[in-house]
C-alpha cells in the first residue's frame, strides 16, 4: 500500500525536522473560484443583454482589477485580524506565567491529565513542557484557545487570492480579446466552454485536499459556476431592453 510519507525512522526525522509548513491552497481556490464565477457571470449578463464586444472587455478587465485587488485585499485583513489576535493570546500567556506560573502549570496539568497522563507520568510531562517558555506558550495557544500551529503570512494569502482571481478569471475574456486578431465565429461559445474546463480543473485540483474523488469535487465546481453564470445570462437577457 502507498502511504503519503515514509514511516522509517529517518523518514520521520526528516519530515519533522521540516517543521509546520502554513497552506495556501484555499486563498489560491477561492480565489481562483469567484474570478472565473463573477467574470463569467459578466460576460454571461452583457452577451445575454446583446452589448457590444468592448463593454465585455471593459466591464470583465475592469472586475478582474477591482474585483480581485478588493478580494485580496479582504484576505489580507482577514488574515492580519488571526494572526494579531494569535500575538495578543501569545502575550497574554507570557504574562501569566510571569504573574501566576502555578496556576499555569496547574492549567497544563489538567490539560495532560483529561488526554489520560497520571501519577509520575503527568508530573514529568507538566515540568517538561513548563521547562521552556516558548513550549509552555505554544502548548497553551493549541489546548486552551485551539490556535494552529502555523499562521499564515497575510501578504501571501492576499497576493496568491489575487493571482488566482486574476488568472482564472482572464479566461472567459481570452475569446473576446482574440476578437481583435482573429476573427472568432461565436465567441460566447468557446468562452462558455473555456470556463467549463477553468471550472472542472479547480475542482478537480482541490479535491487533492479532499476526500471526494476529483471527477465528482470537478463537476461539483462545474455546476456552482454554470449556475452563477446563467444566473447573470438570464437577467441580462430580460434587462436588455435597458440598455
């Protein structure tokens, strides 16, 4: 049977050694989700309401910039709030044990005791963990407040929440800009379809995270972003007459 990582002795070593590696995956999901969703559902509104080509390009370039800097910079925020509150936590421990380390040692006692440690055992484990700080601290973080043991850095959550966005969603506008070096006969069409395959591959890539098998976590994907787009296809058509 293949394992995902090696359970030798040196194997282990060295993964532990690596140490907690933060994940990115769902700033880069997300992100790349609601850009091809809400540029699609753009495209999908203006085709629907028979506009012209350039409000197409204009209206999807405009929401890939805007659109995309405001969700990263939504993350970011989001992000930041964690890992100050994380800080405020991490000092507020560093003074208790300064002010009240018994009653510290007594929290990381009960602690050990309710995961089934007793007697000598309990004791040798509390006055290991209280022996240095920083484990104390990090033990404490993880049991009482159910801190992570790795925090996201904001600036890369944000900046890979934008290039998703970006990138994925161009994708409904590339058939529109090839407009403008080729002629390309139906271009909601090819767009339409260019989007299925952005949407059923980001489904299919996160299902790696997941438990679904990745033809379902794709057509999952598929359909949540089909739905949204002709969503916004069916108001821009019955909105046409407005514009």
């Amino acid at each position: 049977m293949d394992l995902e990582h090696d359970h030798s002795v040196d194997g282990i070593g060295k993964r532990l050694a690596l140490g907690h590696r933060p994940s990115y995956v769902q700033d880069w999901v997300l992100g790349g989700i609601d850009g091809a969703v809400t540029t699609f559902a753009i495209v999908s509104g203006v085709v629907g309401a028979q506009l012209a080509t350039g409000i197409i390009l204009v209206l999807g370039l405009a929401n890939l910039l805007a659109d995309g800097f405001s969700m990263a910079a939504g993350n970011y925020s989001g992000t930041k709030s964690e890992t100050d509150e994380v800080d405020r936590l991490r000092e507020m421990e560093r003074r208790h044990i300064a002010l009240v380390p018994e009653g510290e040692r007594e929290e990381i006692r009960q602690i050990l005791a309710a995961k089934g440690l007793e007697g000598q055992v309990l004791e040798d484990a509390v006055a290991a963990i209280t022996s240095n700080e920083e484990t104390w601290i990090d033990t404490m973080l993880t049991e009482e407040f159910g801190v992570a043991a790795t925090q996201r850095d904001p600036m890369t959550a944000a900046w890979s929440t934008f290039a998703a966005f970006v990138l994925c969603g161009a994708v409904p506008l590339v058939p529109f800009l090839l407009q403008f070096v080729m002629p390309v006969d139906q271009p909601f069409l090819y767009a339409i379809a260019a989007t299925g395959v952005a949407f059923f591959g980001i489904g299919a890539a996160k299902s790696r995270w997941s438990l679904a098998p990745w033809w379902v976590s794709g057509l999952e994907t598929l359909a949540i972003g089909m739905a949204a787009a002709g969503v916004a296809y069916g108001i821009g058509w019955l909105l046409k007459g407005l514009a």
